[in-house]
C-alpha cells in the first residue's frame, strides 16, 4: 500500500508545480532494489518513479543521489533520469524521478553506451573525490579530496570498507598484510591519469534501455576517480557484451594491461558486498589480495 502521506505530498508537489491539479490515479510496485520501496506513479500529467525509505534509515540518501544525477546529467552526454524532486513526508523520505519507459536494444546499443560512457569520463576536475559525501548502496561513501589518485583510493575506498569487514570478523589481523603490500605497489601497477567523473556503480542492475533502445544511467555513486573503476565494476558481475568496451576503447583507449587491473579496482566493490552480504566476497576478496 503506497503511503497516504506520500500521496498527498507528492501530489500538492506536481500540483504546484504544473499550475493544475493533479492527482495518483495507480501506483504500481517497481521491482530491482533491495535498499527502498520504489513506484510508478500514474497521473493525468504524465509518469514519475518514486523511491521512498524510512526517513531516519538512510540520512540524505536521496539529497546525495538527487545530486549526483544533476552531475551526470549537467554533462550532457548520456541519458539520464530528471530529478523532480526529493524531501520528506510524514516519517519517509523519497526521489522523484522522470519515469524511464523501458524499449528494446537496438541494433547499435553498446557501442552508443561504450561511447557515451567515454564521453561522461572525459568530465575531470582538479581533485579525486567529490565536494560531499554519499552512498554506495546503503553504505555511506567517504569523497574526501585528494590530489593523487592511489592516495585517495586507500583511504577513501579501501581502508573505510576494510576497517569495517575487520570488525564484523571478515578478516583477519594477518590479512591486513597483503593490502599494505598492494598499497606500496599501487604507484607502478595503476597508471596515472587526471580524475574522471565516474557513476560509480555501473554495473548490469544500474543502466536502463530507454524506450529509443538507448542507454540510461540509474542509482549513481558518483565521485571524480579513476575511469577504469567504473570498467572494471561493469566486468564483476558477467561483464556487457564485448561491443561495449570495443567502442569504449576506440574513443579512448585505457593504457595496456587494462584487463589485468580489473581485479584492484574491484577491491572496492567486492569489500562493500563484504559489508553488505557476507557470504563468499570475503574469500573473493583475498584471492586477489594474496597475488600481492
């Protein structure tokens, strides 16, 4: 049942906002995620998405999500959800969201996404981080800026997760070695390259095809990092199909040996599936570790 206090708040927005009234006539339940509640709302003004959590669950979840969608979308070169608005009502919190009618893929797909994806990478700024903090997934994502990636990759990816699988009992005080020898190394296995404004958690459960066969970013974890980061996530679950890095690579081309630098960047990811889900990340985790 959709919440009544989310129905007349959202109402009286689109209300105010379109000069009209405008009522929900059918909320349908969108299914994908496993963090928030999240809707289509039918209205005589057209479709939105709604995602709605607790309002104390999640501090500024959406605020940082909202956020970062305008950043993406600010680039102009990829398709992106419009955020309507976000906010509070009664004891939830929620995003409103331009709703993405699902198409097929056209024949051209992930070449146009492996593309576009370069062109959203070739956004840089002066810094590895971002000016706040957000979430990767119900995780809070820590974005201070450092002026060199490894040192921000340590300690603002690496170590916060590690910190916090150490203390659930994940790993051990020994196994703490083989990240220090990773980090001495980092300098001469990553090559250096100037921030890249990534999504942060691309992977198959974040991207849309639009109703134009197209593709469309979704539930960003945005920060200015290292470009490879969001490659190497896209492979961790399966990979997309190999059109899409064909094309990534002929608008620009990752420095050779991209493919055997996947597993570090992945660290990241696989730690916060660690904290997130147990299970066998962990030894995910220190197989690749242990290569150091």
């Amino acid at each position: 049942m959709f919440p009544d206090a989310l129905k007349s708040t959202i109402e009286s927005l689109l209300s105010d906002q379109k000069g009209m009234h405008v009522s929900i006539s059918e909320t349908r339940p969108v299914g994908g995620g496993c963090i928030n509640q999240a809707c289509r709302l039918k209205t005589g003004a057209g479709n939105y998405f709604i995602k709605y959590n607790s309002a104390t669950a999640f501090p500024g979840m959406f605020e940082k999500e909202a956020a970062g969608l305008k950043i993406l979308s600010g680039t102009q070169t990829i398709s992106i959800p419009q955020v309507v608005q976000h906010g509070e009502a009664g004891n939830y919190s929620f995003l409103l969201l331009q709703f993405i009618e699902s198409g097929k893929v056209k024949s051209n797909f992930w070449n146009e996404f492996g593309t576009k994806l370069a062109g959203l990478h070739h956004n840089t700024h002066s810094f590895f981080g971002l000016d706040h903090d957000n979430y990767i997934g119900s995780l809070v994502q820590k974005n201070n800026p450092h002026p060199d990636f490894t040192s921000f990759f340590i300690l603002q990816r690496i170590e916060p997760q590690l910190k916090e699988a150490r203390n659930k009992g994940a790993f051990s005080q020994g196994d703490t070695r083989y990240f220090d020898s990773l980090f001495r190394q980092l300098n001469n296995i990553i090559p250096p390259e100037k921030p890249s404004l990534v999504h942060g958690d691309l992977w198959s459960g974040n991207f849309m095809v639009t109703s134009e066969g197209s593709p469309c970013l979704v539930d960003p974890a945005v920060y200015y990092g290292h470009r490879e980061a969001d490659i190497a996530m896209s492979l961790l679950f399966g990979g997309f199909e190999p059109a899409f890095y064909e094309a990534y690579n002929q608008t620009w081309p990752m420095e050779k040996g991209w493919q055997k630098r996947m597993d570090i960047f992945n660290l990241y990811p696989l730690l916060v599936h660690v904290n997130l889900f147990g299970g066998g990340y962990a030894g995910q985790v220190l197989r690749i570790i242990r290569q150091f």
